[in-house]
C-alpha cells in the first residue's frame, strides 16, 4: 500500500492523501493551498493521481484546506461518491459556494487590472458547474460505525472536535489475508472547546497521520485568554474605537459569539453592538443550530435554557455589500466579525483598510495565520501593510488571542497519541510547518521511542 501526501506536508494548507492499494485507490481530503503566490499555483497543478480512476473521496471536515479543490475531480472524470458526516456536506456546500464567489470577484478585479495593461484575462479555479456536479456526489457517512467505500478498503470516522462534522478517519485495508489499520487524524480540536464534544481517542493502529499544527507549544489557558478577551473590549469601549475581528465563518465565528454571550451573561461586559459580517458566517451559523446532536452537554444545556438568545439580544447580522459598507459609518464602540480568518480575502480587508490606521481600533486575532497572509504580518508586527494596492499604516492594536484556537496545543496532541502509542504504530506528523512538527517529534521519541516521519509535498509512505 502507498499513500502519497500532495498537500500539508510541511505546512498547514492543501490536505490531499493519496492511497492506493492492490485493488482500489482513494483520497482523503482534496483542499486548496493557502498564502501567496506560490499557493495559487500549486492550485492550479493537479497532482499525479488517477483521478477518474479514484473508487472514493473521504472528507475530514469542511473547511477549505481540506475541500478547495475538490470541484477539480468533476474536470478529470471523477464521478464516485465523497463520503463525509451530514454536517460536513451542509458545511461543504455553503463552504465551496462562497469559494467560488470569493475567486470570480477577485479574478474580476484583476482581470480589470491584466485589461488595463494589455493582457489576457485569467479565469477562477473551477467553474459553477464543476461545484454543483462534486457537491451532488456527496454522500454521509454514519459515525463510529464501519463503513465499507471499496474493494478491501473500509473507514470508520469518529469526533474530532475541531469544527462541527469534523472527524478522524480509521481506514481498514485487508488484503491477501492480512489487515493494515490506518488513522488520519484530521484537524483536531482542543479539549474542552466550546459547543463541540472531545475528540474521539483511538487505542491501535499501524500507521498514524497526525496533525501538528501546534506541536511546538500549548495555547494560553482558556481562562486566561476569555479574562483578556474581555479587557480589550472593555477597554475598546472606553477608547470609543472599533473592534475587527477577522474570524473564521466555519466554528470560530460560533465558538466567539457562544464566549461572548458569556461574559455579557456575567456582567464582564455589557451590551453593545456586535455585527456579524459574513454571509457565509450567518449561514454556517444556521448549520450549527441545525445539528445539536453534535453539542456537547454544556452547550445543549444553554441552548434549551434560552440564555444565548438573550445574552447576544444585541447582535445583528450584515448580508448585503450595502449594510457591510453602512458598518463605516457607525459611530463609537461595535465588534465586527468579518471573514477571512487569516485576512486573505473577504470583508475584513475592507474594514482593515478603513480602520487599521486608526489607534483606537483594537483587532482581535484569534486564530493560525499561515505564511504569507495578511493576518500573519499583522501578527508579526507589521507597521504598514497594502490591502486593495493601498498602502495602509498599522496605528491599531494587535491582539493575539491564541487560547482560542480550534487545533490542539502540543498538550492535547500527545494526550491523543498517548491513547495509541501502546501499540507502536509508525508515526507521520503532517499539517504542520517545521516549527511546529520537528518539536513534536522529539518529545515523541524521547516519550514513547517512536520515530515520527516529516515528509515534503509529494512523499511516498509504504505500509
């Protein structure tokens, strides 16, 4: 068996496993390539994989690192289903929708810009065609029950508490007598995370892909993080200054309106305006209250008492261009949550552009910001970026809220391990830059005498 990685091999973007065994070949997770120019190219490559060929697509969770590039298979022949948990092709049809209306206002923008200096216009990823032909090849898969996709090939997908949906994936090979266990992790989510339930541990594997995002460190104490969380706004509030938060429209937007509602709950806040900036946010929102089976006890509990209606009474939605402009115009004190998380694309550009040169502005940044990204020089203390070909200076305050994170810190990742380490599986550390995996990997050897695998884009692992 051969699982050839063409994504998140050394970064945390464009998850894509190829597997290929004696009698069938999948994928698991097809995502696009995110943070500078390089990432649009590696888009545009297809991989070396027979994809027509491919007998199924497997799906962790929907975020577009993970599903991006999904509606290529369409153009190459792919017709077989992609099996994911209900919740991820709710998640996945509002996720490559929005792809799709991110990539053609942007691909107008530039060809305007390729017009004017006379040259040929380029076209988007994929078109609406190729969306709607991948999307109706969607299928759910049943938690925690095995689930046969293939000639020799079963999975079994368990919580992984990252986003709602999102699994790990056990896949069963049995072959010529013999039977191989392989688990790919996904993304996994912290323990103790808002709304969601724990991640589902696994005890015996042969092979194990495990993300490692944060494998160098642990995120701020959850406490710690809310209780800071609550001062910049407070002190915001005082300062009569915005507050941006570029937020993920998939689980993080959620995760800070259930934090939010909180401390306004327990007097740490007030009330005050909060707009909801994001078409793509308010329909995933409307996904999460579709699938309570999913919430852990703590939030069913909140849910049923009305309590999260009540405390977020002050909270309004902005669908159209028109009410999203309308936003810089609003006088004193609000919170805007706009997407995209790591300042890439969306509205958030428009309202860091209208306000990071302000110093009462606070932004908020409460999520991984990859290499490349906009979020990612803020982060890193840029004193002038350019948004839109504008050069724009940096007078507002940076906060890094980093105990809100939706992937496991080091602590968690090896208390997932931990669970399986007993049975000695080869190990491979992917989703993760070097900063992050090298780290891991030397507190796995040190721990449990496993020597963790760091492969490149395009590595073959042999089982």
């Amino acid at each position: 068996m051969k699982i050839t990685l063409f994504g998140a091999a050394g970064s945390v973007t464009g998850s894509a496993y190829y597997i290929q065994t004696q009698f069938a070949s999948i994928l698991i997770d097809f995502g696009v390539f995110q943070g500078g120019k390089e990432a649009d190219s590696r888009n545009r490559t297809i991989p070396p994989i027979e994809i027509a060929k491919l007998d199924a697509v497997v799906l962790t969770h929907a975020h577009l690192d993970h599903t991006g590039r999904l509606p290529l298979l369409p153009q190459k022949g792919y017709r077989n289903p992609v099996y994911c948990t209900p919740a991820t092709i709710d998640m996945t049809t509002l996720i490559l929708h929005d792809s799709l209306k991110v990539q053609t206002l942007d691909m107008e923008r530039t060809n305007r810009k390729r017009s004017r200096e006379g040259k040929s216009p380029l076209s988007t990823l994929y078109s609406k065609q190729d969306v709607e032909q991948i999307l109706a090849q969607l299928k759910p898969i049943p938690y925690a029950e095995t689930f046969q996709i293939a000639k020799s090939i079963s999975v079994r997908a368990v919580e992984a508490g990252h986003i709602l949906g999102s699994v790990s994936i056990e896949v069963t090979v049995e072959e010529d007598g013999r039977k191989k266990v392989i688990i790919f992790s996904g993304d996994l989510g912290p323990q103790g995370m808002a709304i969601l339930k724990d991640p589902v541990l696994f005890t015996a594997a042969d092979l194990v892909f495990m993300e490692s995002t944060y494998g160098d460190r642990d995120h701020r104490s959850l406490r710690d993080t809310l209780t800071e969380g609550e001062a910049v706004i407070r002190q915001a509030i005082q300062s009569k200054g915005k507050i941006l938060i570029p937020a993920f429209a998939v689980g993080r937007t959620q995760q800070l309106l259930y934090y939010l509602a909180a401390a306004i709950h327990k007097g740490n806040v007030p009330h005050f305006p909060v707009y909801v900036d994001s078409p793509m946010a308010i329909e995933a929102t409307k996904i999460y209250e579709k699938h309570p089976e999913l919430y852990d006890d703590e939030a069913l509990e909140l849910l049923n008492s009305g309590e999260l209606k009540e405390d977020l009474s002050h909270l309004q939605y902005s669908t159209t261009a028109d009410e999203s402009r309308a936003l810089n115009y609003v006088e004193g004190t609000c919170m805007i949550l706009a997407g995209a998380g790591m300042c890439n694309a969306g509205r958030i550009l428009h309202h860091l552009r209208h306000n990071l040169w302000k110093p009462e502005t606070s932004v908020i940044i409460v999520g991984y910001q990859a290499e490349g990204t906009l979020g990612r020089r803020l982060v890193e203390g840029a004193k002038q970026v350019t948004i839109f070909g504008e050069k724009i200076a940096v007078n507002a305050h940076i906060h890094l809220l980093g105990g809100l994170s939706a992937h496991a810190g080091q602590s968690d990742l090896l208390r997932w391990f931990d669970a399986i380490a007993g049975s000695k599986p080869r190990l491979v550390l992917s989703h993760g830059e070097d900063k992050g995996r090298k780290p891991l990997a030397e507190i796995i050897a040190k721990r449990y005498g496993i020597q963790a695998t760091l492969p490149e884009y395009g590595e073959v692992i042999e089982l």
